[in-house]
C-alpha cells in the first residue's frame, strides 16, 4: 500500500465538512498536472455508486456497504456498514473529523495481534472495539500472521503463499469467533459498524462477503464489492508488479499470485463459495449452524438494514 497519494495524476479529498450517513460527499477536489506540469485544482461533482471509496486524504479502501441491491428490491441502507484497511492512516485533523463523523459505534479489527501491536489503530472516542483475528488455525487459535510478510518473499514464498491464501480463503467463513462477534453487534443494532484488517481486502472482504449475503444479496452483488478493491488501490498493484519486475520476466506465471497478493482475484471469493456449498445445501443453513442466524434472526437483520 502507497503511504501517500502519488503526485503525478488524480489525488481527491473532501471539501465539505458536512459528511451525511446517508448522503454522499457532494463534490471532490481533483489535483491534475497541467502541461507546465504544476498540480491544478479543480472541483467537480462526486459521483457516487456502490463500491465508492470516500475519499479519506491518508486512508484506502475506505467503503460502505450501503446501495448494494438485493434479491427482494431493497437495498442495503446507507451508512450502517463500513470496511476499510488498517487505520493507521486516519492521523492527519481532517480525516479523523471525517471518520468521527460517520458515528460509527463499533469496530472491529480483524487482524492477529502481531499486526495490531506493530501498527495499532488510532483510538477514536465514543467507539468500542473487537480485537479478534480472523485466520484461525485447525484448533480454532489465532495464527499470528503478518501481511506485510508477503512484500519479502522470492518465487517459491510467493508459490507457497498463493496455496496458504486459496486455503485461508476456504476456511474463513467457519467457526470464525471475529466474524460471529461481528454479527453480534448487528443483530444487537450497535450500528454503525466498520470491520477492517490490513489492506481491507481479504478478511475484510469475506466479512463483507457474508454480511451481504445474510442481507440477501446475490453472488453477483457480493463479487461485485469484493472486486471494487482493485479499483480503490490500484497504485498497490501496480507497485507489486514493479516490485516484482524482474522475476516477472523470468516467471510470468507469478503474476495472478501477484496480482492476488496485492489486490483481488474472483477465484478467491469463488473459494468461498465453493467450500459452503459441499457443506450446506443453502445459505440458511449455513448461517443457522456457523452464526446462530436462524429465520427469525435473519428477518430481524434484514428489516433493520435494508429499504
């Protein structure tokens, strides 16, 4: 992850200091190069759909799951869920004034205490939080990872990596204690609530993957939002893959495990949804047995969080 917006290109911020749970920003600053190459301001409409990032000057990957479409024609109300990286980067005035903001009451962070003592999130007042990584081991104890490992590996690290994540990728949606607290905290209304882990991208993205399907949202949807990563830190890929240049050229076929390293690949979610179809018969079932989410449960969710 870039710790700073490149200088050459688009970089964008709010100027509105009114931020609506419900509305989105009304316009963004765009910083452009002109030909004398002297960064020009310009404002313009914000466009917002779905999958939108806010545009938190030091944070990435910064969305909600609001607007997402499901099966019954509702929507997933506005404001009540967020899914960001690691925050770290909320530190300059403006951007803790914009999280703030968001009213958010609970956090959860889903990354091993490893992570969480080498970068600690800011504290944040009036908000509680879940320390629970989600990587499990077989016995259910939390395996102490670290993301950034993977920015040092050779050829072969990469390779062993690649089958440690499809694994990982499989086995997150059962008997995970962080995602079964989160899903505590909703059906207790504590709402607005933000899960996060390092890049906000794999267990954040299962996170995400399971609430919009409890929510009752198609596959489609939820590959949809898993996918919108790539398009919130795209600067990530591309610095892995010139990180990577030179075994690149000697391995091509290194590149979607970079590409799945640095941001995110379909075939990871379809592993998910692979592993709870030989389980279970329907997505009921699933939820009943590994969160407790019954029909009566699910209703509940369901007519607090959609419209």
């Amino acid at each position: 992850m870039l710790a700073n917006p490149p200088r050459i290109g688009c970089a964008f911020r709010f100027i509105s200091r009114k931020i609506s749970r419900r509305t989105p920003p009304p316009e963004i600053v765009w910083y452009c190069p002109d030909r004398s190459g002297q960064m020009k301001k310009e404002v313009r409409p914000m466009e917002w759909t779905p999958g939108t990032p806010l545009p938190f000057e030091t944070a990435e990957n910064f969305r909600e799951l609001g607007g997402w479409p499901v099966a019954d024609g509702r929507r997933v109300k506005r404001g009540l869920f967020w899914r960001s990286g690691a925050l770290r980067h909320i530190m300059t005035p403006e951007d803790r004034e914009r999280f703030e903001k968001l009213g958010i009451r609970v956090v959860c962070d889903l990354r091993s205490g490893v992570e969480r003592t080498r970068e600690p999130d800011p504290e944040f007042s009036e908000v509680r939080r879940h320390d629970i990584g989600a990587i499990r081991d077989a016995r259910g104890g939390e395996l102490p990872i670290d993301a950034n490992d993977s920015l040092h590996l050779d050829a072969d690290g990469l390779r062993a990596l690649s089958r440690e994540m499809e694994a990982i990728y499989s086995a997150l949606p059962f008997s995970n204690p962080a995602y079964r607290e989160m899903f505590r905290e909703i059906l207790a209304g504590e709402l607005p609530l933000l899960f996060h882990c390092s890049a906000g991208k794999d267990r954040t993205g299962v996170a995400a993957a399971l609430i919009l399907l409890a929510l009752g949202a198609s596959r489609e949807t939820v590959m949809a939002d898993f996918l919108a990563t790539n398009d919130c830190r795209p600067g990530a890929v591309r610095e892995c893959l010139e990180v990577y240049q030179a075994e690149l050229e000697r391995e091509p076929e290194l590149r979607p495990i970079l590409e799945t390293v640095s941001g995110v690949r379909p075939e990871s979610l379809q592993a998910v949804f692979d592993a709870i179809d030989r389980r279970y018969a329907c997505m009921e079932d699933f939820f009943e047995a590994e969160y407790g989410m019954g029909p009566e449960q699910l209703k509940l969710l369901r007519d607090r969080c959609l419209e």
